[in-house]
C-alpha cells in the first residue's frame, strides 16, 4: 500500500466529499491533464456481441464535450471494466476529442461494463456506462442456428449473404432478438413452447413455424440462451439469476 | 469431413484450414482418417509469361494484398532481389500454352458511339459473372462471390491477347480450372475484355522498374521458389512439389509442453503457441519459412481450435465413432459428361457427393424436375430465388447441347421411391387445390418465405413458386413437403410432418401454380 501524507488524506476525502463521494474506478491514473470537458458520450463499439474472452471486432470510441457540447481535446479519459482487459485503460482525448479503446472480453458468459469517466472541472468525474455481451458455448450454438432458422425474419439487418425478410412479412411483424422490452417479459418456457410449436400455440402468427421436427431442444433452448443473452435492455431473469 | 452439430467453432476452423490452402505444405489426417483437402485453387504457373507481365509477378510477390485485398495468397516479405529473382525464374520457365495455338477470337468491330467498357460491364452483370468474381465497388466494398479471383485490378494483370483466349477456352490454358467454358462469341469477347482491361489502378506498378534477367538470376529464382515451398501450392516447370514441405499438425493439438517453444512472455498454452504461430509465424524464428496469411483475430480463434482437436485421442479412434463423410469421386460418363465437364457443373453443383456447394445438388435433379421446364432453364436460367445475387449463368448453349443434358440429368439423376406409389395422383383435384391454397396462406403462412403470387406475396427465404408447378413434378413435392430434410439434410425448410391429407391437398395447390409463358419451352 503506498502511504499518502496526512495533509493529501485529508484533501483527498474533501474532494470525494464534495463531489459526491465520487472517485476514480480504476487505478489512480498516470496521466494528467488540466483540460477538462463536462460531459463524455459514446460514439461506437457498445452493445457489440463476442465469444467469452474474445477481443471485440470494432474499439470503443467515446468523445469528451464540452459546455457548449464541442469535442474538447487533450481531455483525460479513463476506462475501467471488470473481468474485461480494456487498451489502453486511460488517454488523453486526440484532436476530435476521442479516444478509441480496444476490448477483450472476460472468460464468463454474460454482460460486461465498460465505464468511461473523464475528471471535471474543480473534481469529481462525469462518466457512461457502454454494455458488451460475451457468449458462452450455448449461446454460441444459439447463435449459429438462430442465424439459419431464424435470422431471416427476426433479423432486421441484411447482409451481402442474407437480405433481411422482416420487411415482407404482415403485422404482428416479428420481435428482433435484441428487443427485450418485448422478449424479456416472455418466459423460458413460452419462448421454447413458440419455438417448438410454432407461433399458433401461443395464439401468435403462423408465420413462426414449428421447429418441432426440425431442431433437437438442445438447439431450441440454445436458441433461447441466445436471445437471454443479447436482449437489450438486458434481460433479468425471475428471481434474479439464471 | 461433415459438419458436427454444435460446434460452430471446430466447423468453421476445418472449413478455414481447407479454404486457406493449409493443407497444401502440412498434411492433417483427420479423425476419419483422410487428410484434409485443400480447397482454394492455386493457379499453374507453367506457362504464367503468357498471361502476365514481369512487372505484375514482382508486384504480386512483394505483395499480393495490394493487387487484391481479398487474395489469399500470403506477403512473403520478400526483398526487392529475391522477388526480382523468382519473377526472373517463372518467366524463364514458362511455356506455351494449349491456347497459345489457338487463333485470337477474330477481332469485332464494336459498334461506333457506344462506351464498350460500359456494356462490358452491364454484360457482366447479365452473365453473372460476379456469382464467382468479386470487384471492389466505389465505397471499397468487395462485390461478387469468392470462388475465383477478385478481378479489381485485372486490367494491371493480364495480357488482352491471353485474356480474350482465356474468355474463349478457359481450359486451354488452365486443364484443372474451376471456370466453364462459355459459348461466348466474338462481340462477347470484345465487351467483356474491355471491361476487365479496364478495371486497373494506375500507380500499382508505376514504381516497378525490374533489371533485364540474366542467368544468375534465374539460377537464384529457381533456389528460392523450390526453397519456399512455391510448388507445394503452384504447378511449376522444372521443380518438382515437395513430399512433406511443413511439420505433419495431425497431432498437434497433443504436443507435449516441454517441446514447445515459446516466446518470450508470451503465456505457456499450446493454445496460445498455435494462435501466435498463426499470427506471426516469423515471431517464432526469422529462419522459418511460413509466411503470415491475411486473418482476422476470429479466424485465427476458429483455427487454433481446429487444431487443438487433432489431438492423439482423435485421430486414434476407433472407426465406429467416427462420422466420416464418403470421398466421393464421381464424374459424369459418356458424352453428356464431357459436356458437363466442360460446362463446369460441378465447380457449383455436387452429384452424388462431388462438386461445389454454391448451387442446388444434382443427385436426384432426375425426380424433381419436368422435362419441359428442365429444357426451358437451360436455355435461359432464370432465378428461382429472387434474393439471391448468385445466379446460374447462361452459358449460351446449343439446342443439341441442352437436349443431351436434360435427357441425361433426367435419366440418370433418379432417386428411389418417387413413382406413382407415393402419391395418386387423380387425388390431386380441384377442391384438394383449393383446400391446399388455405392451408398454404392461412394455417401455414407459407408466403411468409415464398412466393406463390408475385402480385402480392412477398416472401424470399426460400425459392419462389410461382411456376413451381411448371418445375417439380407432384410426386416430388409431395415427398418434400412430408419431409423436407430426409430429401436435403440441412435444408432450412422446417419439417412440419405434415398429415398425408394437408400435404396431398398443398401439392394440389402447388400444382396449379403455372407461369404461362409466351411462347412455351421449346
């Protein structure tokens, strides 16, 4: 443990008083700047989607503004996220008022925090908090047979090798994975019910054919951890664990 | 080796050491006891001066990434010497090819004002050339299949005379080429190398100034291609392909620690040596010959996966416990077969387990289709999947041609058990039709993914049946609707093990859907 003078203690808990109780996350940082922004958003890389332990294909782009909101530059920035290995873990905004960091996942399927603070003006930090998922082996199997059986119409993007069919199907239109506002309220069961008989056992659209002959239940319920997984906002299960 | 179910990652790390040519310098026996067959197409390079100039060979050797981003060949980092060196050897020994003989394609007067380049292009569109050739669009995004080479910036590459021999008569230069022989005429000829002579960048060989070849040269080039293993991948004259150029991986996954090498600081798991090998081979030792292929972090995850599981255990297992997929050889016979060898079905077609998988299997093509419209496709193969990009080209061919190809596919693409047993087919009545159309649109939601009526459905997950009727014969869409997947395993049509009455009643509507074309088939 490094022994901090009496006098820094007591400044120290001043500061965290007066800010709110507010520190730094992570460690204390190496770098300095006295160029302060009041707010930080997001400009890419949250919600992406990975194997457990997985390096995340795009970076985290995050952007310190300022009070009139411009990008301010030379602004520090750290990171911090548990489980997660985050390069660099703290910057100085670049001439855009960015910093770009780039994600390894941990080794333990589920959500992941990334927090992004920058200091403030007179102390204290603002920060945001970015999302990432880490699938596990049985979302990943999800993953993969949702993308044959399912991604046609319940993926809402298109892609050079599979053009989206959501578009061309009548109301009630299907539910993306990624809703949980819808899909959260639905139970396991319901899901795999709709899943293994088809939308008409729930009184839903026979456009949701029954897998029933077609996928084993360990691919159904893979289907459905899949879904658990990437829902968002992110699904809390009955009781809260899963 | 067949796809396991639930393991996406070993699948796609077997699929990736075949796509990669890995293959071509290591041997890995699979668990089912064959080795793993390469499946990228390393081009002959015996009679390569024909094709291309000394200035494009040095700029692809030093680095093949910059002529085609999507090139699979791996930067060998080699010096401006060694390069010069090894282009200096494949011209040297590069003979005449079969074409070479040829006569060019008469040459044709295009017609004045029009922009041959810009009906080069729309007739490459038509002709589908992008199922297997991608370009780089405008917004730098690859455009087109990978099954052949990207063609970017053909125009910096090839020689227009090879190249318009090469549209006639693939095969007269390459035997073992994967490209058909299209029954293009002259004008064809004409537009299309316009196009592809035109697709070139500038600056990509404006810097290449290459010193005349002396023997020394050669002498060094010859060293150099037949140490870096060059025709472990390539044909080349006058090196013959090395027996075990690379270390055999069929059991790499059980190396024991002690003999592994790693790096300084690098952690001590044979995962993390397998991924760091393959990420930077050289890292390893500057002496090693591997080169470092273009992957991504994810490609490299899928790999090492791969080959972690070809451990001892694996590929000591008895035979019984092992799903083995048969190796099959078949080629067509006789006459039709030459023509379809020389059509190239099966570079995209697979019959009775051998060929390519862009396009339907043809094993029991036979069954499922009628006559008329087997003979109507073939002289102008329309898409029965509007989504799709890929399409069957047309291939131009003769009405003699099309006669022996349906006549064959028809006879000998048969499968069992689709005769009049089946199905009755005096069921297939009028109120069974209209019974099958509610099912179809009501109970089913069927035009959810396809198109029975191009007026108002809207469904293209699978093919569209509008004119499927024309298409199937009932027998075989009966049989497909009771069980799709005992027909195509893998099928993305779900088995909804329809009762003998509703899929009776579908394949009535089924049947009634017709395309009245102009004309009819001939």
């Amino acid at each position: 443990m490094k022994r901090f003078p009496v006098g820094c203690l007591i400044l120290l808990m001043l500061v965290l008083l007066s800010s709110g109780c507010k520190k730094y996350r992570g460690a204390t940082p190496s770098l300095s700047s006295k160029i302060y922004g009041t707010q930080i958003v997001e400009v890419s890389g949250g919600k992406q989607v990975a194997g457990v332990g997985a390096k995340l294909a795009d970076p985290i782009v995050v952007q310190v503004n300022g009070t009139d909101g411009n990008a301010i530059s030379g602004a520090l920035v750290l990171f911090h996220g548990d489980g997660l290995a985050l390069t660099p873990n703290e910057a100085l905004t670049d001439s855009s008022g960015q910093v770009s960091v780039s994600v390894q996942l941990g080794g333990i399927a589920g959500g992941y925090e990334v927090a992004a603070e920058t200091p403030k003006q007179g102390g204290g930090t603002t920060s945001i908090s970015i999302r990432e998922v880490a699938l596990g082996y049985r979302e990943k199997v999800g993953k993969e047979v949702s993308y044959k059986y399912c991604g046609n119409c319940h993926d809402p993007e298109s892609t050079p090798e599979r053009v989206s069919n959501l578009d061309n199907l009548t109301t009630p239109l299907p539910h993306p994975f990624t809703d949980g506002n819808t899909l959260n309220a639905m139970s396991d069961a319901d899901l795999i019910k709709i899943i293994t008989d088809g939308g008409p056992a729930l009184q839903k659209s026979p456009q949701t054919p029954a897998y029933r002959n077609t996928l084993t239940q360990t691919q159904i319920k893979a289907i459905v951890e899949y879904i658990r997984a990437v829902a968002d906002p992110p699904y809390q299960a009955p009781g809260g664990k899963r | 080796m067949d796809n396991l179910e639930g393991t996406p990652q070993l699948n796609l790390g077997r699929k990736l050491l075949a796509r990669f040519g890995c293959a071509h310098c290591h041997a890995i026996t699979q668990p089912d006891g064959t080795l793993v067959a390469p499946v990228d197409e390393p081009p002959s390079l015996e009679h390569v001066a024909e094709k291309t100039t000394r200035e494009w060979i040095f700029a692809w050797i030093k680095n093949p990434q910059a002529y085609a981003a999507s090139a699979t060949m791996p930067n060998y980092r080699f010096s401006d010497q060694e390069a010069a060196d090894i282009t200096s050897y494949l011209v040297a020994q590069s003979t005449p090819s079969e074409n070479s003989s040829h006569p060019l394609p008469a040459s044709f007067a295009l017609p004045q004002g029009g922009d041959p380049v810009q009906a080069g292009a729309s007739l490459y569109g038509t002709l589908f050339c992008a199922s297997c050739h991608a370009i780089q669009n405008a917004a730098g995004n690859l455009v087109g299949g990978e099954m052949a080479p990207e063609l970017t910036r053909a125009g910096n590459k090839v020689n227009p005379d090879w190249l318009r021999r090469w549209l006639r008569a693939p095969q007269g230069y390459d035997p073992k080429t994967r490209m058909p022989r299209y029954r293009f005429d002259e004008k064809d000829v004409a537009l299309l190398s316009s196009f592809l002579l035109s697709k070139k960048d500038e600056d990509l060989l404006a810097n290449v100034h290459l010193p005349e070849s002396n023997p020394q040269s050669i002498a060094r080039g010859k060293k150099l291609v037949s140490d870096y293993g060059c025709v472990a991948c390539h044909r080349i004259n006058g090196v013959a392909p090395p027996e075990s150029f690379a270390p055999d991986l069929s059991r790499i996954g059980s190396k024991p620690l002690f003999q592994v090498g790693f790096l300084h600081g690098m952690p001590e798991t044979l995962p993390d040596y397998i991924a760091g090998k393959i990420h930077d081979p050289r890292a390893f030792g500057p002496a090693l010959k591997m080169p470092t292929f273009s992957l991504t972090d994810s490609q490299i995850e899928a790999l090492t996966t791969a080959l972690l599981a070809q451990t001892d255990r694996a590929v000591t297992m008895p035979p019984e416990l092992v799903r083995s997929s048969p190796h099959a050889k078949y080629h067509p016979g006789g006459e039709p077969g030459r023509l379809m060898e020389d059509l190239r079905c099966q570079s995209c077609h697979a019959i009775n387990g051998n060929g390519g998988d862009m396009a339907p299997d043809l094993t029991n093509e036979g069954s499922a289709v009628n006559r008329a419209w087997l003979l109507d496709f073939m002289k102008n193969p329309n898409t029965l999947r509007p989504a799709l990009v890929r399409r069957m080209p047309k291939f131009n061919l003769s009405d003699a041609e099309i006669k022996s190809l349906s006549d064959y596919m028809l006879s000998a693409y048969q499968a069992s058990g689709f005769d009049s047993q089946a199905l009755d087919l005096s069921t297939l009545t009028s109120e069974a039709a209209a019974r099958g159309k509610e099912l179809f649109y009501t109970n089913y939601a069927c035009q959810s993914c396809h198109i029975a009526d191009y007026k108002k459905d809207k469904g293209y997950v699978g093919p569209a049946l509008a004119g499927v009727g024309d298409r199937l014969t009932p027998i075989w869409t009966y049989r497909w609707l009771k069980n799709p997947t005992a027909i195509l395993p893998g099928t993305s049509m779900p088995d909804y093990s329809l009762p003998d009455d509703e899929a009776r009643d579908l394949t009535a509507f089924l049947a009634t859907l017709k395309e009245h074309k102009k004309g009819g088939a001939k």
